[in-house]
C-alpha cells in the first residue's frame, strides 16, 4: 500500500481559479519522489493540499481524495496532519530568526512532553547536521541560507514525521550546498525510512535522488514514472535538464 494517495485532486484559489486540475499521484512507504515542473505549474500548491495549509475562508479549497497511511485526511486540520507523521517544509526556509538553532528546534517539538525524547531527538539532528550545531549559539537569523535550510529540515524532522515534504530546498544555494543537502535527503530517507516527497526546479538534481518523479505544468502532471525513465526521456532533457 502507498503511504500517500492523491486521487484526482484539485485545488481551487479565489473560489474560482483552478490552480490543480485533476492530480493522481502515490508516495510508497519509505519512498523518494519528487515533483518537477516550472514555476507557477502548481507544486507547492499539491503540497499544501497534502498539509492542510489552504485557507478555506480565503476561498482556497482541495477536492479529491487526499488519503495517508490508508486514512482520508481531507478534512484533518494541518496539526492532525503533523500528527499523523506529515511535514511540510515551506519554501523559503522560514525559521525563528531571534532564536538559535536549538531553539527552533525545541520550538517544533511542543507535540512531545518528554524532554529526555527531545534531547534525544535534537541530538540525533544535530548528528545529521554537524553544521549547524557548530552555530548552536548563533541567532538563526544570522546563519547562511543553506544553514538556515538544514534547520528548516531539522524543525520538521522534530516532529517525526513519516512523509517529510520539501518545498525548493535547494533554491539560491550555491552549488556546492545544493549536493550537501541532497545528500542529507537522501540519507534521511535511506537511513531513517522517512519518506520524502520533494518539490524541486533544479530538476537534474532532484531526478538523481528520487526513485519516482512527477512532472507537473500548468496544474496537470505530464509525464510521471521512474526517475532514471525521465531523466532519459529526451522531451525532459530538452525542457528540464538544460539540453542534457
Ligand atoms: P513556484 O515554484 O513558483 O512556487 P509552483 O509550481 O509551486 O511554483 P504554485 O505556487 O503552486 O506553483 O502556484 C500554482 C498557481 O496557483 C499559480 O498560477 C499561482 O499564481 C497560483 N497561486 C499560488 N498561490 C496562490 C494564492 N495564495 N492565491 C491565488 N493564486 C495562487
């Protein structure tokens, strides 16, 4: 059974702009899947439809079935969400700026009484990410922006999801940084069994760590299958990798 199903999916803005027109698509348990596509194609907006992080009273609304370990999760609030192991990390690395590192961390963790299973928790992520326990006394603020990147992904993982889902981790980082978190993704998954569910421009790099990709325009998804398929697939080689 698929840890995540998206059945004909839509997601409607304004109350009248169709933004998602009908989209299908399964996450496996312990499953790396990434959804490409161009800006404005509509992912980050499928993400949100997966987190509950629409506003119904601004006209925002998903139809369709969203279902998550076998349970309809529709009309679950996004903390019930949280709490049945989904994690969404935004776009644009929002974290605590006035806090440090291990601040933002306890910060995410509220759903858990146990101290000794926080600490336990912060410790396993500062082991994945040494970087930023380096800056444990540091304002968050104050970090680089793959820094502040890698604390994004910790926040989420204080949660313990069973999905972790990933908007443009690797937008305006340098290249470098771009291989160093998608390493981490990818040993997230392959180490901790998490699922990961990754929306990505940078589609070369995001189709050498996933197993299964999407590609998504204009709302729809165009093509979807293994990832090593796609990558050769010369119509997204033209279109997605540079020519590649
Ligand atoms: P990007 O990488 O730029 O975020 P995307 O593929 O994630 O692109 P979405 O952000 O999901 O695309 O946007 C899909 C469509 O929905 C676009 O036409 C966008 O303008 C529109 N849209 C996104 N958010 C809203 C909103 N809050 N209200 C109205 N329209 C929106």
């Amino acid at each position: 059974m698929a840890l995540l199903t998206l059945n004909n999916v839509e997601v409607v803005y304004d109350r009248v702009f169709l933004a998602v027109k009908g989209v299908s698509i399964e996450v496996p348990e312990r499953g790396l899947v990434a959804l490409l596509g161009a800006n404005g194609a509509g992912k980050s907006t499928i993400l949100k439809s997966i987190s509950g992080l629409l506003k119904p009273e601004r006209g925002e609304v998903s139809r369709g079935e969203v279902s998550f370990a076998g349970e309809d999760i529709l009309a679950l609030d996004p903390p019930d969400r949280v709490r049945r192991g989904i994690a969404h990390v935004l776009e644009g690395r929002r974290v605590f700026g006035h806090l440090t590192p291990e601040e933002n961390l306890i910060a995410a963790a509220s759903m858990h009484r146990d101290r000794g299973h926080v600490t336990a928790l912060i410790d396993k992520v500062f082991g994945m990410f040494p970087r930023l326990k380096q800056r444990a006394k540091a304002k968050a603020g104050y970090l680089s922006g793959g820094e502040q990147q890698m604390l994004a992904i910790g926040r989420a993982l204080m949660t313990e999801p069973k999905l972790l889902m990933l908007d443009e981790p690797s937008l305006g980082l340098a290249p470098f940084l771009v291989d160093e978190i998608f390493d981490i993704v990818r040993s997230i998954n392959a180490d901790s069994g998490v699922a990961v569910l990754l929306v990505e421009q940078n589609a070369a790099a995001a189709l050498d760590i996933a197993e299964q990709a999407y590609l998504i325009e204009n709302g729809r998804i165009l093509m979807g299958g293994a990832a090593e398929v796609l990558s050769s697939n010369p119509d997204v080689a033209e279109a997605y990798l540079g020519g590649n």
